[in-house]
C-alpha cells in the first residue's frame, strides 16, 4: 500500500533542499543574532556616548530602553504581521528599517538624534524578531530537529547579547562609539540581499486586518510605565513626576486589555493567554529577562567606572560569559530530551540566581576571577538553560495560526522583561548609592540590584515548578 512505500522511503533530503533548509537556519539565526546583539552592544560605548554628546544620566538609560520599549512594544504587531502579510515580507522590511535606523543613529549628532534612530532600530527588530523565529518553525517539523533548530536560534541570539560587550568594546577602542551602530549596516546589506534569494513565502492563511490600535497602547503604555519608574530615581516613588506616568501607562496597558478583549481581530487574543503553555512560559520569560537583561548593563559598568577596565578591556572581561550563555542555550536541546522542559527551566533559573547572589558580592578592589569571570559564568549559563526549554514550551503549545503571535509574545515578555527591570534595578541601586560619585557607594548599589536579582529569580523558579506544564499535561490550543 501506499503507506508502507512511505515507510521505505529514503528520508534524505535532497541536496537543494537541504542547502535551502541551511539557508534559512542561517538567515534567521543572524537576524536575531543582530537585533539581540544591539540590545547590549552600546553599553560598552555610553560613557563615549555622553561625552561626545552630552548625554545626561537618564538619558544614557534611554540609549538602551528606547530600543529595548519599541522593540518588545511593537514585537505582538510585528508576530501578526508576519502570519497575515507573509514571514519573509516582514523580515525583509524589519531588515531593512533595521539597518537604515542603524545607520542614522550612527550619524547622530544629537542626543535626541541617537535616541530616535535608537527606537527606530528598536521599531525594526520587532518586526524582524517574531519572523525570524517563525521561519524557522516552518521551516522545521515540531519534533526533535526543531527543538535542535530552537536550541541553535536562542544560542546564537543570547550569543549576540552576550558577544555585545566585546563586540562594543572593540568597536569603541579602535574606531568609535559610532561604529556600534554602523557595523549593522554592511552585515544588514548582506543579509538583505541573501534572504531575497533564498527564503520562500509563507503565511498563516488568512488577511485579518492589523490591529494598529491595540499595537499604539502596548507600545505607548509599556514606554510611559518604563518612564514613571525612570523617574524615580531622581524624583523618588511619591513624586508626581513618577506617579502621573506610572498610573497612566498602567492604565493605558489595562485599555489595551479591554481592547484586545472587544476587538474582532485582536493583536494578542486573550485565548492565547488560557493555554498553560503559552501563559506561563511567557511570565517565567518575563521574569529571567527581567532579572538577567541588566547585568549586562551594570558589569560593564561596573568594570569601567570602578575597576578602571578600557572599554576594550570591559568587553574581553565577558567573553567568558558571552561563551557560557551560548553553551548553555546549545546544552538545553540534549538536556532537555532526558529531564523534560520544565525542570531544566527551574534548574536554569536556581542556577542563574546561585550567579547573581554570588555577583552581588562585589567589591571596589574586586578580583577579576571572583568579581566579574565565575559569577558571570553561571548567571549566564542559568540563563541559557533555562531561556531555551521556555520558548520551546511557549512555541509548541500554538496552533500554527498563531505561530507567528507567540514567537513575538515570548520575544515580547523576555525583552519587556529586561527594559523593566533595568528602570527598577537602576532604581534599586541608585537608591541605595544616595547620589553619591564614590567607588564604594556605587559598588553597593550595583551589588543590591544584583541582590534583587537572585532574589526574583527564585521567586522564579518557584513559580515555574507550580505552573510550568510537565510533560504529561502539555496543552495546545483549540483550532480556530
């Protein structure tokens, strides 16, 4: 019968086929290895930043979470979009508003300039991101080889958060701050002009209209909430400077739920949310990325302004965590075929939070091995284990109508995560620094946000036990 000529079959893939599957692992892996590695890359550079521009305090933290809000703000409509106009469609646009952004901000020369073009990267990456995960889910059947495939993308895109430190630190030694910025343009090109040729087309199957409305409220409500706690590192948490923006874009973000609730095509269909899957995998994201996003941030830092690193020297400092993430991530696959998603996750995260109690021993005279190298060598490690079994978790319980949606979702809750917990985190430490310039102050304020750190994350891996599903009750959704 036919089945059984199935069954014999060879299963090899042809040589095109195979060169075309690689083609697409490759283009999706470096555009989210762009949009993640521009998350960190400046950190390095914003000391160079505000000299040549004359940056303020706060607004070195809006070179990072202007990127950091529009890219998760926008990243649901970019999912949707991707699933109703077309995958290779969106990823060619984000690509190339990616790069065009990536070239104006490296040509800033304003302070309001660089930020603009900042949120205009951020703009681009969302809607790049979710295609570049959805590409690859299409691209490879659910089973082991795409949880292998997921393994590879998440690896490669904590790679490029992780490598944004030395990639920064080099660039700012030997060229300049704007070099950050402008080494996407000639990578973009490339990638523009290969993904043309070798992606194909595909969509989810329907032309349901874009809901720009409810895309307007998350990305303004997020960004305005980001402010208010901004804000209260210089005006304090009862301040109305704080409290207008926080109770406004909190209200914003419960008008974009009523919206979202009422609306025939929503952004974010709240069915979503009642798979277990896709809820929890999503605010377990939340949280690590939260927790884990700023130690990028405060290392390099840290490094410079206490420990007297070069930038260059800064980013060599992290090589050794950049390369633990990225071990990590790749480990997760084959670690998770024998313990199952959700207790590799709650290792991960226990792990991470072990780094960042560690890390928040720091001293002023800290020792490189003991102070910034094994510290940041599990924080990172934790973060990779746990990072890849929740995007597969998340991604597997969607119907693949809604594959584009989730893979910005997860991007959404992971990167939302981390530009909140760098308001709240810089926040903590600032508090705890009083406005003082002294390498002690600073040095304890760094070490209390890194405290708080450890402290969400096993709240974390706490939640995660008692709400991740287990493999006997995973749940996918109802057709639609």
């Amino acid at each position: 019968m036919t089945r059984m000529a199935d069954v014999t079959t060879p299963t090899r893939l042809p040589a095109r086929s195979r060169t075309r599957t690689w083609a697409v692992v490759a283009a999706a892996c470096t555009g989210q290895f762009l949009v993640v590695l521009d998350v960190s890359v400046v950190n390095v550079a914003l000391p160079s930043m505000r000299a040549d521009l004359g940056l303020s305090g706060p607004g070195l933290q809006w070179v990072v979470n202007a990127y950091s809000i529009a890219f998760a703000g926008f990243m649901l409509l970019g999912g949707r979009a991707a699933d109703i106009y077309g995958r290779k469609r969106m990823f060619l646009t984000g690509l190339g508003l990616f790069t065009a952004a990536s070239l104006a901000g490296g040509l800033a020369q304003e302070g309001w300039q660089l930020l603009a073009a900042r949120a205009g990267q951020g703009l681009g990456a969302a809607v790049l991101s979710p295609a570049t995960l959805t590409i690859l889910t299409s691209a490879v059947p659910e089973g082991p080889a795409r949880t292998r495939a997921i393994g590879t993308w998440m690896a490669v895109g904590a790679g490029g958060g992780a490598a944004g430190g030395l990639v920064g630190g080099v660039l700012t030694d030997f060229l300049s701050w704007r070099w950050v910025l402008l080494i996407n343009v000639p990578i973009g090109a490339l990638v523009l002009a290969g993904a043309a040729v070798w992606l194909a087309e595909s969509r989810a199957g329907d032309r349901r209209r874009i809901d720009l409305l409810g895309a307007v409220l998350v990305t303004v409500g997020l960004a305005t909430t980001a402010y208010g706690i901004v804000q209260t590192e210089a005006e304090g948490w009862t301040a109305a400077a704080t409290l207008v923006p926080l109770s406004g874009g909190l209200a914003l973000l419960g008008l974009f739920v009523l919206v979202e609730a009422r609306a025939a095509a929503p952004l974010m269909p709240l069915r979503i949310l009642g798979v277990r899957a896709v809820s929890a995998a999503n605010v377990s994201m939340l949280l690590l990325g939260s927790a884990s996003f700023g130690m990028w941030y405060f290392m390099t830092v840290y490094a410079q302004n206490v420990l007297g690193y070069t930038p260059l020297e800064a980013g060599f400092a992290l090589v050794p965590s950049s390369a633990a993430i990225f071990v990590g991530a790749k480990a997760a696959p084959r670690i998770m075929a024998r313990t199952g998603a959700k207790p590799l996750a709650v290792a991960g995260a226990l792990v991470a939070a072990a780094g960042f109690g560690w890390q928040s021993t720091m001293g002023v005279d800290g020792d490189y091995l003991t102070a910034v190298c094994l510290p940041g060598v599990l924080m990172m490690a934790g973060a990779g284990l746990a990072s890849t079994p929740l995007a597969a978790l998340a991604t597997s319980g969607a119907a693949p109508g809604d594959a584009g949606l989730v893979s910005g979702l997860v991007n959404t809750s992971r990167t939302m995560g981390g530009a909140l917990g760098l308001a709240v985190l810089s926040t903590v430490a600032a508090a705890r620094t009083g406005g003082s310039a002294g390498a002690a102050e600073i040095t304890a304020g760094y070490a209390l946000a890194f405290r708080t750190s450890a402290v969400v994350l096993v709240a974390g891996a706490l939640m995660m036990l008692l709400w991740l599903p287990g493999r006997a009750d995973h749940e996918r959704p109802a057709a639609t």
